[in-house]
C-alpha cells in the first residue's frame, strides 16, 4: 500500500490484510497513527514509513504493537516526543529503524537485546524545539550489533561513548556529532579504519589529543569530522592532515602548514635515512622542536640548518609554503635534482645555501624573486645555464657563490655577472670583482693595453715636438762647425750604441741599413707579440677557460665564508722589485738618456731620428715587460717562488734582442758591423785600414827575407853533406 505524497491528515490507521508486505504513509499530514496486535497484518508487514508527517504523540503509543516481523521502519522528520518504552519490543527481525528529527528524549534503549540484526540505526537530531534530545550514554553493548553499518546518533545529548565500538567492524558511518561528549576520544575506534566512510565527533567536547592511530583513516580516505571541540589540544596528528576529508585539514592551528610542507620536505629528502631527524614527524611535537628547525615567538619557522645531515631525495616544491623562512642551509647533503621555482615564494629568505648537492639543470628564473637575499650559495653542484638577474646589493667575498668559474663540468660554465665568487669542477674559487681596468671604463687588460699604447705614442710624439724644439732653441747660438766637428759626431754614436747595447739588434736601428730596421722591428714584433700573449693570459675573465688565472680562494663545506688560500706575501713582490730593477732599470734609463740625448743640434736628422727611435723603443719595451710581469704575476702567482719563476720566464723574452744578435753574429758578422751605426769617421777608418795594410805587408816582406836567408843556409849545409858522401 502506497499513499506517499498526499495530503492526507488524521489518524493512521495500520491494519491491514495479511497480504499486506509493504505500506507507505510519508509525506502526508497524518497527525497520529497506531498498530494493532489482533490485526491481520501483524504477522506479515515488513516495511512501514510513516516519515515526513506531523504525527505528534509519544514514542511509546507509536510503537506500541509494531508487526512483529518488521525489518524497516522509518519514522523520520515527525513530532514524536517522550521517551522509548523500557523495556524496548523486540524486533528480531530489524534491519533499519529511523527516527530522526523527531523529538525524543531520555535514555538509549537495549538495541543489542532488542534488534540484534539491525543495520541502520538513525536516532539523530531529536533536540528540537523544547527536546533535549537522547541522554546518558552509549552502551558497550551496542558493540555486539555485528550488522550494524550505520549509526547516526547526531544532535542529542549523550555524554560518553565506549571504546568498544571499534569492534562494530562492518560500521560505515558513525556520526554522533552535536552532542553532549565529554570525554578522550576513544583511540579504539581506529579499529574501524578498514570499513568506516564517516566518522563524525563534531560539535562536542571532546578533549585532550586526537589519537594518532587516526592517521590510519587515511587508507581508505574516510571522512573524519573532529571540529568544534573546543577542548581538544593541537596540533592533530601530522599524516591525519593529510587526510583529505578531514574537516581540520586546514585549520591553522590543528594542521599548521608549515608542518605540512615540512613534511612532504622531509619524505621527499628522504628522512628516514637522515642522519639525525629527532622529532621530525613527531604527531604532536611542535616543529619548532624538531632537529634543525627554528622558529620566530609567533612559533613560525624562520630557519632549516641541515648541514651534513645524510639529505638525500629532491628538494620538494612545498618548500614554497613555508612563507615565513629566513634561512635555508641544506649545505653538504645529497639532494639531486632541479631547484624547485616555488622558492620563489620564500620572499623572507635572506641566506641561501644549498652548496655541496647534486642539483642540476638550471636554476628557476622565480630565484629573482627573493629580493631580501644577502647570502646565496649554490656551489658545488650541475646547475647550468644562466644565473637569474638578482640585483645583487651585498659585495661581500663569499655573498653570492656559484659555480661560474672554469674549467666546468659542462661546454659553457655556468653564467652569473652579480655572482661576487666563482668556483671551478676542482673546488677552487676566484674572487669575482671588478678589475681596476674596468673600473676605468675598460673591458680587458687587452684594451687596457692598447690604449695604454695609445697614450704612450700620443705622449712620445708630443714629448719629440716639444725637446726637438728645445733643443733648436737650445743650440741656435752653437756654431755649426763645433756642433757637426767628427770628434764628437764619433763620440755620440759609441755613447748610442753603448746605451742601446752593441750586442742588441736594437742596435741595428742606429744604423742605415733599412735591413737592419727590419731585423730590429720583427725582434720587436716577436717580443711585444709574445708579452701580449702574457697579457691575455692575465686576463681576471672567469668564464675564459684557456686563461692562466689562478683560483686561490677555498669555500669548503664546513664554513660559511670563503677563505683566500694563497701564500704569496709583500716579500715576494720586494724580491720581485729587486730582480726587475736589476734586469730593466738600466735599459730603461739608457733609453729615456738616448730620447733625451736625440735632441742635440749636432746631430743630423737621420741621427736624431735614430737615437729617439731606438731609446724610446729601449724603455718603452723595458715598461711594458714589467707592466707584463706585474699583472701576469697578481693572476696567477700563489707563492713568493713563483713571482720569481714567472719573472724570470717573462724576462727571458727581453733577452730575444740580443740572442737573436748572436745568431746573426754567427752567421755572417761583417755583414752585420754594416748594418750597425758607424763608429768612425770614413776616411779615417780607410786610413787605418791602409796602414794596417802596410803593417801586414812589412810583415810579409820580413817572413819573406827570413825565409830566402833559411834557403841559402839550407843549400849551404846540402853541399857540405854531398862533399862528404864523396870522399
């Protein structure tokens, strides 16, 4: 029988044929309604819903002679009121029995005795209008209600729960929120675990720890609804917040994200295998508590110091999450994998340090972000590409260290112009700063140089002009026979040739030979050639890997900031002065003398032109070996030894000159006295030549009488020895 969604009102009568199985009253306005006992369908009626009326007596007349054999009854969003009749019927035959939103009160009847079969059992939301609801307490021995899947015992006043009813072990939903629960929570109900789809203590007040055996719910994603229980203490268990239908889940105070993302950063770094990971994972020990975690007075974590902690795994993107975190060191560890681009998110961050890892690929370009930096190190790892664009204030040695020095691991090391240190694939560090050249507007020491040059010659010419025109003004008085006399046109070509050296193909330059100039400018070239290889192998450019640079600077594992290892001292660079000035002073005061020494009216054009050429090309050469020297020297010099040894190197190419000198000596060396400057007038040297001419034949013509009176003593004593073989 089904007269469901009418709008009849009255009494309901329920009697029936025998044949009756089935009836259905609700959603109708039935006020009052009874069971007979004599009636036909006692015996036989097994469902009956009467739910949705404004059936308004006691529960004790409604369900006074129910049909024995019923197996569902819903009497659900009616005004049924007072309390269940002690002892309750039995129903053996039960299976769901429904009063909710109703208005019943007192105590819970014996279910276990009197419906031992049942499956559902929703008795929730009876405190309405002036009903305090169902009170007192559940029994444990609702425990024994093997079928039971559903309890809904919601919106009443009952005090306590059992533990026992962890062992309703095919329970789907036990809500009995909105109560009047004042107790610890059962931890026995994590027995429901494998079955349970709801669990719901909301509204109560309940008090003390969830139970960390909660965190088991997780398996099988129950919904668990612990909230408005102003007495249970946080935080709540760590994996239960992780648990997706947990009403608390995001609740600050009971599942604090900072311990949510520490913990996906502890699993994905591999905890468990850490060499000290006190506390971490605790259920309920505060984070700021666990090893190498520090937080502010507001209990948030500003600080992760995880330095040689056995850290493994990859740096896990909730990283980001922790929006309050000021220090990040995970130094010395063995995290592999990218930088996560949700560090980023940390814009608190003021120390970076994540050197000595495995980390690869390139760094995220979110690394700008982080505008509070004042320490980021990243050394020691496979990070590639280019550094992102920091606007790095802090100049500090060991601020900002990367690996973009070379040789590298990779083709092209490693890009980052703010870095203030770049380090190599050894482990060796250089300073990165700006030279004094680039201080100066200057690239390179290349430039450096040829504008130095520049200057130089601009200087020289400018120098030239002004002494020629000195020494015009100088000599203008001097009578021209005095200034042009042989003597001391003879005595300044010996004092040039001395100045410049008599040994040197510089020397050829004081000559008239233009092959001489030729020899002396490509000794010149090959020299100034072989000092400018010095000069670029100098160069202070990191990302160079055929410069001779020197990394001195050591930025180990167990220190923050990086320490210059080099043993070259001020002793050194005296010694060095020393030995430069003993190789270069003298060439360099002869030359600037012979610039000097170019300008005397006495001299002819060719001869002043000579002389400022070859003294200018002297000292100016001299200068630049020791400019050469010095910067070649600051690169890569690491110990007093090897100033000297690279000097030394440096000033065997000043020697070219003259070894080049003594080959062509070898060679052919009167071809050589041609191309060098007279030292003698012409007619006098022919004089000279002439009377040694002479001197040789007087010689000759003694050797030549000596030997004619030799022959005619030597036929003397022929004869005589003929004469006496005779007789």
């Amino acid at each position: 029988i089904d007269i469901s969604d009418n709008e009849f009102i009255g009494h309901a009568d329920m009697s029936f044929s025998s044949a009756t199985l089935y009836a259905n009253f609700s959603h109708n306005k039935f006020t009052s309604v009874s069971f007979k006992s004599f009636n036909a369908a006692y015996e036989t009626m097994q469902v009956v819903d009467l739910s949705n009326n404004e059936i308004d007596q006691d529960a004790s007349d409604v369900l006074r002679n129910l049909p024995s054999k019923i197996e569902r009854l819903n009497l659900n969003n009616n005004f049924i009121s007072g309390a269940f009749p002690s002892p309750f019927p039995s129903f053996e035959n039960m299976r769901h029995f429904t009063m909710a939103n109703n208005k019943i009160n007192g105590p819970l009847p014996d279910f276990p005795r009197s419906t031992p079969r049942v499956r559902t059992l929703d008795l929730s939301n009876q405190t309405q209008i002036d009903s305090g609801g169902l009170t007192g307490t559940i029994s444990a021995d609702f425990s024994n209600l093997d079928d039971l899947l559903v309890l809904n015992l919601a919106s009443n006043s009952l005090t306590s729960i059992p533990s026992d009813l962890g062992g309703l072990d095919k329970l789907n939903v036990f809500d009995i929120s909105s109560n009047a629960l004042n107790q610890l929570i059962p931890s026995e109900l994590v027995k429901l675990a494998d079955t349970l789809d709801i669990l719901d203590l909301s509204a109560n007040n309940l008090k003390r720890k969830i139970p960390s055996q909660f965190a088991n719910f997780i398996e099988r994603n129950t919904s668990v609804h612990l909230g408005e229980n102003s007495k249970i203490e946080d935080p709540a268990p760590l994996q239960l917040c992780f648990l997706p239908n947990f009403d608390l889940a995001n609740d600050a105070t009971m599942c604090p994200p900072e311990r949510n993302a520490l913990k996906d950063f502890y699993e994905s770094a591999k905890g468990q295998d850490w060499t000290n990971n006190t506390g971490w994972l605790d259920p309920y020990l505060s984070v700021c508590s666990w090893f190498g975690v520090g937080c502010d007075d507001d209990r948030h974590v500003i600080n992760i110091t995880l330095v040689n902690n056995g850290l493994a795994g990859t740096l896990s993107k909730e990283i980001g999450d922790l929006n309050f975190l000021k220090v990040l060191d995970l130094t010395d560890n063995d995290i592999m994998g990218t930088i996560p681009k949700e560090i980023g998110r940390l814009y608190n961050l003021i120390r970076l340090r994540l050197p000595y890892n495995v980390f690869v690929g390139e760094m995220p370009t979110e690394l700008e972000n982080l505008t509070k930096l004042e320490l980021a190190q990243f050394h020691g790892n496979r990070i590639s590409g280019e550094m992102p664009t920091l606007d790095w204030k802090n100049k500090d040695t060991s601020s900002y260290v990367t690996d973009c020095g070379n040789p590298s691991d990779f083709d092209v090391s490693l890009g980052c112009d703010e870095c203030t240190m770049c380090c190599n694939a050894q482990g060796d560090c250089h300073k990165q700063t700006d030279t004094l050249v680039k201080t100066m507007g200057l690239e390179d020491y290349f430039v450096f140089t040829l504008v130095l040059f520049g200057i130089l010659l601009a200087f020289v010419c400018a120098w030239a002009f002004a002494f020629f025109a000195y020494g015009k003004y100088k000599n203008q008085d001097v009578p021209s026979e005095s200034v042009h006399s042989p003597e001391s046109m003879d005595a300044d070509r010996k004092y040039a040739l001395d100045s410049i050296g008599d040994d040197s193909t510089y020397g050829l330059i004081l000559g008239k030979s233009w092959l001489g100039w030729a020899i002396a400018l490509v000794t010149i070239t090959a020299q100034i050639w072989m000092l400018f290889l010095f000069v670029m192998a100098a160069e202070i450019d990191l990302s160079d890997d055929k410069s001779d640079l020197r990394y001195t600077w050591k930025c180990t594992r167990d220190q923050v900031d990086c320490d210059n290892k080099i043993d070259r001292t001020p002793v050194g660079w005296v010694l060095y002065g020393i030995l430069m000035a003993a190789h270069l002073l003298k060439d360099i005061i002869n030359g600037w003398k012979l610039t000097v020494f170019s300008i005397r009216k006495r001299h002819s054009p060719h001869y002043q032109i000579r002389f400022f050429v070859g003294g200018t090309l002297l000292w100016s050469i001299s200068l630049f070996t020791l400019f050469v020297s010095t910067i070649y020297n600051h690169a890569i010099a690491t110990t007093n030894s090897e100033i000297i040894i690279n000097s030394v190197v440096i000033l065997f190419i000043t020697d070219l000159d003259e070894l080049f000198f003594g080959i062509l000596m070898v060679v052919n060396s009167r071809w050589v006295r041609r191309m060098s400057i007279q030292t003698t007038d012409p007619q006098e040297e022919l004089a000279n030549e002439i009377s040694t001419l002479k001197a040789e034949l007087g010689t000759s013509k003694e050797a030549i009488v000596r030997l004619t009176n030799e022959g005619v003593d030597l036929r003397e004593r022929l004869s005589n020895i003929e004469a006496i073989l005779e007789k």
